[in-house]
C-alpha cells in the first residue's frame, strides 16, 4: 500500500491520535513540514491518501505564507485524482480553497469544547452514520469556511455554519479536531499560551474541560478516522 502524505502546518503539534489509529492499521505515514517540502516532487500517484493538519495560519494569508499556495494546489490535485484527503481545520480551509471556497475571520474564537450538530446529510454519510446528532467536540480557531462549492455539509456549531463536509466521495474537512487526543490537546494549549491568553481563553479551563469530554469524543473520533482509514486503504 503506498504511503499516506501528511502535511504539518506547526512544527510541534503532529497529528495525534490519528497517527497512532494509521500505525495501528499498518498504515505507512510521509510527514513533511507544509514550509520545508519540495512541492515540485510530491504528486498523488505517489500516496493512497492526503492529511492536511492545522496550524496558526490563516488560509487567506498565501501573501505571508506562500506555501499555503502549494498546499492548496496539492490539495486541488487530490481533488481531481480522486484521492481520499483528510483536513483538519486549517487543512480543512485549505481544502474549501482546492474547491472555489472562501475563508473568513469569524464573530470570535471557537477555542475550547462546544456543542457540534450533525447536518440531516451526514445520516448516510459513510463517516458519520449512526453517530448521535450532537457531539461536544474540540475547537481551536478563529477563521471560518464559508463557503465550499461542490461541496455536502455535515455539521455545524453555533459559531461556524461549517464545521464538516465532503467533497465527493472521500474528501472531508473537519473544522473541529478530530485528531485530538489528552497529549494533543494539552500541547495546543501550551504551544498557543500568548495567542489564547490575548483573546480571553482560560487555557487550564479548556484541559479541564478535556478530562469530561475527551472520552465521549475521543469514541466519536475513533470510529470516524478509521472509516475514513477505510476509504484510505480502498484500491484506488
């Protein structure tokens, strides 16, 4: 099985429990820094799947950070190969870009744990079916998709009207992150003190809070990254 490409957008923050459920399914992982890879080298034929992961970047800001280009137009490669590709927040925007999509800066920060509503699409979704409507999920951004053209939602939340959907047949962006785990969540935090701190997020609130809805969540997420796994593994 050819390697899964996964892209990291913040030089400590990987991709959690996602990576331990892709060694767990003997799944090889390609793991480059977004600003370090040789964009001219990387190519679909190459990977059974993509992984975009998020990062303090903002989608709209290619002018500040170039490679954000690159990413998008890995992402745009996928699209058209028929890959499965997985975003995860920032990797989530990125991929609405890949479609025509557009970003935004949101009403404020969605930093924490809030109540995600699953869309009546997502009843025969082959991720999300027979998962409960509402899910308290993790969050940690402050940009927003706000369009995807093409594209199925899946969910939403009070502060973002988009929180997941589906190009096609196997591309998923997931604006809460699924990857998460205690280890993850608790770095997030401390590796993004003075940005949180700024906006008014009780960072020991948001690890506490964790502790209650981390097990539920972590369930929840579990079953959805292995499905889509699944479609990682089809042939191609």
């Amino acid at each position: 099985m050819k390697p899964i490409l996964v892209l990291q957008n913040d030089s400590v923050e990987g991709a959690g429990r996602l990576s331990t459920q892709m060694i767990e399914r003997g799944f090889k992982q390609h793991t480059l820094l977004g600003w370090e890879a040789q964009y001219d080298c990387l190519n679909s034929d190459d990977f059974s799947a993509l992984v975009v992961l998020g990062g303090p970047q903002s989608a709209y800001q290619t002018e500040e950070y170039p490679y954000l280009r690159d990413e998008i137009a890995l992402c745009r490669d996928f699209l058209n190969a028929g890959k499965p590709i997985l975003g995860l927040c920032l990797g989530a925007q990125l991929l609405a870009c890949a479609a025509g999509g557009e970003v935004e800066p949101g009403e404020r920060k969605e930093v924490g744990w809030y109540d995600l509503r699953l869309c009546k699409a997502a009843i025969e979704d082959p991720l999300l079916h027979g998962h409960p409507e509402t899910l308290v999920s993790c969050h940690f951004h402050g940009d927003r998709i706000r369009d995807v053209p093409g594209g199925i939602k899946l969910a939403s939340s009070a502060l973002t009207p988009i929180q997941l959907f589906r190009l096609g047949e196997n591309a998923y962006g997931f604006q809460y992150h699924a990857e998460v785990d205690e280890t993850l969540l608790e770095l997030m935090c401390r590796n993004n003190a003075d940005y949180l701190v700024a906006g008014g997020v009780n960072i020991e609130t948001v690890i506490e809070d964790g502790r209650t809805f981390l097990p539920d969540f972590e369930r929840h997420c579990r079953t959805v990254l292995d499905r889509w796994l699944d479609l990682a593994a089809a042939p191609a």
